[in-house]
C-alpha cells in the first residue's frame, strides 16, 4: 500500500481536506479522508506532501496527443485522414504513439488523462480514444475506446475539400453529408443486411452508448449540429464552442457537455473572432458547467493549468476552473467512474503542486498514475 499524507485536498467531490491523506492500494484509491482520522498501517511507500496542493491527475478532454508527433513533420502526422469526407471507421488508438516525448511534459504538468482522436479536415473524421499519459504500448494506456466519434462543422471542412474540388465545400454540405452516414446507419442497424465498416462504426452513436464529439467554433454550427442531434436522437458534445458564450440560454437549453478552448492562442482564422478569454467565466455564471481543453499540439498540453489561470484571472471561479480540468471533462466524456476525482475505488490518478495549479507559479512534486509515482520532485526545485 501506499500513502500520500499531510496535504491540502481537493477531491473533486465537493469534500476538501486541508490536512488529509490518501491511501493507495492495487493501483486505486482506498481511501481519502482527513489526517486527525489517521488509523496509521504499514505501508511500502509514503509520500509527505506537507505545504502541497494534492487533486486528482488533471484530464484534459479534447486533444490530439501522440497523433501529431512533436518535431517529426508529415512522417509524424496523422491527424487527418482528409482523402474521404465520412471515415467514422478510422480509429485513434491506431496512429498513437506513445513514445512521443509531450507525454512526459503533460505528465511533468500534472496531465494523467487525455481524450485524443482525429482532427477536423472531415466532416466525420473518426474514433477518439481516452487514454492514460503513462505507457509503453497504447493497449496498455486504454481508458475507453472508442470514448466519442468525431465530428466537424465549419471552415476547416470547407478548405480542406475546397482545395480537392468535391464536396464538401459549403456548411450545408458537410451537414448533408453527416445526415448522410447517419440515416445509412440507422437503415444498416435496422436491417442488418451485408456489412458495411462504416456504419458499424456509427452503431454506438445512434444507441447513445457516445457522443459525435462536434468540432464547432460557431453558434450557427453549434445550431446545425444540435438539430441533426434531434433528428437522429443522439448525444453530441460541444467542442471548441468559441461563440458559446455570446448566447448562453442556447447553449444552456442544448443541455450538451462544453469544452472550450484553447484559450491561449490567437485568432488565427475568421471563425475565431469572437474568442473571449472570459468566454469560460460567462458559461459558469450562467450555470454551465464547462471544461477546459488544449486542443493539443494547438496548445502544449502541459499549459492546461494555464489555461485555468487565464480562466481564472477573467472570471472563472478557481473551484470551477479546477474542476474543468478534472471531474467535469472525465464525466463529458463518459469516463468519471474511473477519473477525475479522489473517491474510494476510483484509479489512484493523483497530482501533487507546490501551490494550487491556477497559480503560475505553481510547480508539480509528485504525479501517480494507476497508483504508480511517475514523477517525483523535490518541493524546492
């Protein structure tokens, strides 16, 4: 067994110890509790986060980690699959490589969880995957796969096929295109007549088993992506969801997870106009919960905690923005009952800073994974 003790804990369950400890056993939480509740034991390890901020592993819920390789080039990028508009077939877990070096920053960063998959050249891009940053293999680094199938609206379809001349290259396209697969599929399920790949892998959508993970910046998308979710009685997440925040009763009403992000970066083509670095502290006062994302390698997944602090610093409240990086993505995207907070029985993702992370000055001592320490750092470094 192992223990972590005399650390301020934040759970991600409404509960904070600030003076707790944290029993490991066999990879999962045992127990958390406060340290004046200390049965003692024996134990094989024992971590001292005396003066530390200790939360769950932070998730981040929208990435494409191990898919664009970082320093490679084309050898390296395997993002899009942009010679066919509907590849709901295409899976993440097949071009991740797990021996690229930005897994061990977001792991220095205090980053257990991502949710990684294809980009948005395709109006149905593919299978996104929720692994662990820790591992030699990705079969080994598997939290849920597939975790959501990806969807995209808006400019990045339109010039990526724009410059291959065939469809789609308008809005209305691409969303006829979607209709498209998903009204075959729904036929295929129904009469289960032949195989076709595609459509199999369109089955979990339409049983909601997982969202279409909807690549939207704009309301007007955000509008269409809704309305199909309507015809075909399925689940979709709002991601990127730049404009969210200039009609927050829509976004509300859609009753849909919200990711948003990346914040930190620069308005670099006309669908992000109205990026708003408050765009975060506007959802929550409107009772939205939302989840922060990097969108890696748009932003370096270790700037995650980053992005909360900017969060913060325009409007998020700190719980709030905390809680977007952890218990809010790991439930948006189906996997809270393993992840994304300090509970008895959940795995032993664990992540110790010197300060809460919204400080920047915050540093990482002590990061576990599947109750394993993967990083270990003096409290002065």
């Amino acid at each position: 067994m192992i223990l972590i003790k005399n650390g301020y804990i934040n759970t991600m369950e409404g509960i904070i110890y600030e003076n707790g400890y944290i029993i490991i056993e066999n990879g999962k939480i045992k127990q958390v509790g406060d340290m004046a509740d200390f049965a003692g034991g024996e134990f094989d390890e024992v971590y001292d986060a005396e003066g530390c901020y200790v939360m769950p592993g932070i998730v981040d819920g929208h990435s494409h980690i191990g898919m664009e390789e970082d320093s490679i080039g084309f050898a390296g990028d395997d993002i899009n699959e942009d010679t066919d508009p509907i590849l709901p077939h295409l899976r993440a877990i097949d071009a991740i490589n797990p021996n690229d070096k930005c897994f061990r920053e977001g792991i220095e960063a205090g980053v257990t969880t991502s949710v990684t998959g294809p980009g948005s050249a395709n109006p149905i891009g593919g299978q996104f995957a929720a692994i662990k940053m820790q591992g030699k293999c990705v079969d080994d680094m598997i939290i849920k796969a597939p975790v959501a199938i990806k969807a995209a609206f808006g400019e990045n379809t339109k010039q990526t096929y724009k410059e291959k001349g065939n469809m789609p290259v308008t809005r209305m396209g691409a969303a006829a295109l979607i209709r498209e697969a998903l009204f075959k599929a729904k036929r295929y399920m129904e009469k289960s007549d032949g195989f076709d790949m595609k459509s199999e892998s369109l089955i979990p959508v339409l049983k909601k088993e997982i969202p279409l993970k909807v690549h939207a910046h704009r309301l007007d998308d955000m509008a269409t992506a809704l309305r199909i979710a309507k015809e075909f009685d399925i689940n979709i997440t709002f991601d990127h969801a730049t404009e969210g925040h200039l009609n927050t009763e829509f976004i509300k009403n859609a009753g849909c997870p919200v990711f948003i992000g990346p914040i930190i970066t620069d308005r670099n083509k006309p669908e992000l106009v109205n990026k708003d670095d408050a765009a975060a502290g506007i959802l929550e006062k409107s009772g939205i919960r939302t989840a922060l994302i990097t969108d890696h390698p748009e932003i370096p997944c270790q700037y995650i905690a980053l992005q909360a602090a900017v969060a913060v610093k325009n409007g998020m409240s700190v719980q709030s923005a905390l809680e977007a990086i952890t218990i809010v993505p790991a439930d948006a995207c189906g996997i809270g009952e393993r992840v994304g907070s300090l509970k008895a029985g959940k795995d032993a993702d664990i992540a110790v800073f010197t300060s809460v992370p919204t400080d920047t000055m915050s540093k990482t001592v002590y990061v576990f994974i599947d109750g394993k320490c993967v990083l270990s750092r003096s409290k002065n470094v």
